[in-house]
C-alpha cells in the first residue's frame, strides 16, 4: 500500500505573537491539524515567547523566519514616523526573509495561507506560486464594509494615482484559489460589487471565523445562574471599539437599575483611564458599578463570559468580532453596531439587539429596555448560544475549507 503523506498547510503570518495562536490565526491550521489530519505550521518571525503552542493549539509547529537583512531593519526602525520608506523597507525585508525560508520550504507547502488585501501578500503569493505552481494559494481577507472597502474602490481617480493599478496586476498575478471573507455583507460585496475581484469572483468564499463549540459547551450555565452583570471586552478605549459610547450608555441608566454591573475585560489604551475617571466623577452613581479587570486568560474571560447575561459592544468596525461569537456561545445577549458579522451572529438582529453606528441614544434605549424584560433576555440567551454554537464552530468551518482544498488538490492531482 503507497503511503499518502498529510497535506502541508502553512499560515504565513510575519507578526504573529503569542495571543494570536487562540485567534482565527492559529485556530484555522491547529484544527486542519487536529480534526483532518493535516501538517500544519506558522510561518512568522520569533515574537516571543509560544507557550500556547502546548496548552492551547498542540500539534501545531512553527516556521520561524530569519532576519537576513539587517541593516534593512535598522533602517526601517530609525525612519519609522519620520518617512513613508519605512514601510517599504519592512516590506523589502520581509520579502527576501520570506523568500529564503520559501526556497527552502515552499515546495513541500501544499497549501499557503495569507491575511489581509496588502502588497506584501500578493507578493509572497507570487513568490510562492513561482517556487510552487502546484500548490494551493488561500487569501483570508480580515475585511469589513465600513472601514476599507469603500476607500480601497479601484473606480476612485486618486487611488488609481496611488497604485492600485499595480496592486491589482500583483493580485491578479498571484492567482489566490481560495479567497474567503468573515461576513456575508463583506462576501457579498466582494462578488457583486467591489472592483478588484471583478476577475476572481467564483473563488471568493464565505468562512467565517469560529469558536471551539465543545469546549465552551462545557463551561456554559443555565440563565437562572447567571449575574445581572454587562461585559464590555476586547482593546477597552480603542476608537474602533467605540468604549466611550458603552460606559456612557451604562451610565445614563445604572440608576434605575441598583443591581447590575458593568465589567471591562480586555487590555486598555493609556488615554482611557481618565475618560473612566472623568465619567466616575461626573456620575457618582455609577463610579462602584464599573469595573476594569484588565486582560484576562481564556478560561477566565469564558468564565466570566458564563457569569453574564449582556455583551455590550457598539464597535465601529469588524471583520468579524470573536468577542462576540465567544460571549453569545455562552449566553450573552449582544447590544451591538448594526454591522455585517453582528447581523450574521445575531441572525439579523432577531437574537440580539443592534443600533446604528455611534447612536448612543439607541444604545441607552435598548440598554433600559434589555434590564427591564429579563424574560425576554432569557428567551434570546438560549437562542443565541444555540444559534452560535450550531453555526460558527471551528471544526464545522474548518471542514468546509477542507473540502476546498481537496477539491483542489484532487483536480491538480489528476492534471499532473
């Protein structure tokens, strides 16, 4: 019997750190590797030190890529906020980096993965693709609608000045076979509207991002046990996750409501602690309902995940939001921005309840209304952990970019 060896599946990501191993980033090889038997590596620099490589995502290896340029990256370091050839030189020096490591890898890659619509992943791709035409070139967008879309459109006279024109040669040329973006609004428009896959739309695909549904189901309680407490997670003070809008709207009705709490979970900008101590002191009522816990491990942030009825998260912008996916598999009843991958995880809106983007009067509304039908939040509570669980779980998604893959491969496997 001929041994058939595990298909290589490799995530280039130069910046990975740590804490980006639990992310869609080390979440999508880890589970190729552990539910479909993939060899599943990271391509990046050494950031650090690993230690979820053996608690969290076990089984996945690392390709770690030199720094053969370094005056390069002397260069790039003293220029950075002084001139624009910064960029330029990080991105000349991640390609030679990238390139060496590919000249020695890069045809045992069966499939290469890239993030983001940037010159550094067409080129790469295109690096590969010449080292490796048969191999399998996977773009994972991390786009959303409100943010980039509209300011990347090809049509726009100036942006052609800015080199789109070449960007879209490079893309084109680097021929991605898979390219998958997080929200049904962003797929959407990638295959109807948005210019620059005018060429690729039969290769866009939705994939969202995920959560491990058996391992929160473990960790999940009923309503009944839960706190009368709201979270607001992720980077606390942060534009993009509009924080002041949440403690406002908290704020404006924590008097009327004695007994719930609001809970800031997540790592905060420096500038934000005296918006909080500024809000304390204006509304004295509020200054011992709020508190910070900082950033948090996993199994902490799930615990009190489960503890809470209501994520409040009014963000601006999202690929996807994974605070949200996490919280809703644990029963927390979203009151978020009507955006793309908030109207995917609350089906519309029907499990959830969504405002416009920076209405604080919508978000103090809905806030009062949430505190004040507790039967109702019970109702949407099971139903969005259900929906969530049923919907967005790792293995699931993972299989179906499985079955992209072999179908790719298999195809390539017959031509040859």
């Amino acid at each position: 019997m001929v041994h058939k060896r595990k298909l290589r599946f490799v995530t280039f990501f130069p910046e990975c750190q740590n804490i980006h191993l639990i992310k869609d980033v080390g979440m999508i090889p880890y589970v190729l590797h552990k539910d479909f038997g993939y060899d599943s590596y990271m391509m990046c620099y050494p950031n650090g030190d690993y230690p979820y490589l053996e608690t969290e995502v076990p089984g996945l290896k690392m390709i770690l890529l030199g720094h053969n340029m370094p005056l390069l990256d002397k260069a790039a370091k003293f220029l950075e906020g002084r001139s624009s050839l910064s960029g330029s030189f990080v991105l000349l020096s991640t390609l030679i980096d990238s390139s060496i490591a590919l000249l020695r890898s890069g045809r045992d890659i069966d499939i290469l993965q890239l993030y983001h619509l940037k010159p550094e992943s067409f080129l790469v791709g295109l690096i590969y693709r010449i080292i490796n035409p048969m191999g399998i070139l996977y773009l994972k967008l991390d786009l959303n609608l409100s943010k980039e879309l509209v300011s990347r459109n090809m049509d726009h006279p100036e942006h052609q000045k800015r080199g789109l024109s070449l960007r879209y040669f490079l893309f084109d040329l680097a021929h991605f076979d898979i390219i998958s973006a997080e929200s049904r609004g962003v797929y959407a428009y990638m295959r109807e509207i948005f210019p620059f896959f005018k060429n690729c739309r039969d290769r866009i695909y939705y994939l969202p991002d995920g959560i491990d549904a058996q391992r929160i189901s473990s960790l999940s309680r009923p309503f009944e046990a839960k706190k009368n407490a709201v979270i607001h997670a992720g980077r606390i003070g942060n534009p993009q996750k509009a924080s002041d809008l949440a403690l406002e709207a908290f704020a404006d009705i924590c008097e009327d409501f004695p007994n719930w709490e609001l809970l800031l979970i997540g790592s905060m900008d420096r500038h934000f602690y005296r918006f909080i101590e500024e809000l304390k002191s204006k509304r004295p009522s509020a200054a011992s309902r709020i508190s910070y816990l900082g950033f948090v491990e996993r199994d902490e942030l799930y615990r009190r995940y489960s503890e809470a009825k209501i994520l409040l998260m009014p963000s601006r912008w999202e690929s996807f939001g994974l605070v949200v996916a996490e919280a809703g598999a644990l029963g927390n009843v979203l009151l978020g921005s009507d955006i793309p991958p908030f109207q995917d995880m609350t089906k519309g809106g029907k499990l959830g309840y969504l405002c416009p983007v920076d209405s604080l009067e919508c978000l103090t509304e809905r806030l009062r209304h949430m505190l004040s039908h507790n039967e109702e939040l019970r109702a949407k509570s099971d139903q969005i952990s259900r929906f969530i669980r049923e919907n967005f779980d790792w293995k699931a998604i993972c299989g179906n970019l499985n079955n992209l893959i072999l179908g790719l491969s298999n195809n390539r496997s017959g031509k040859s």
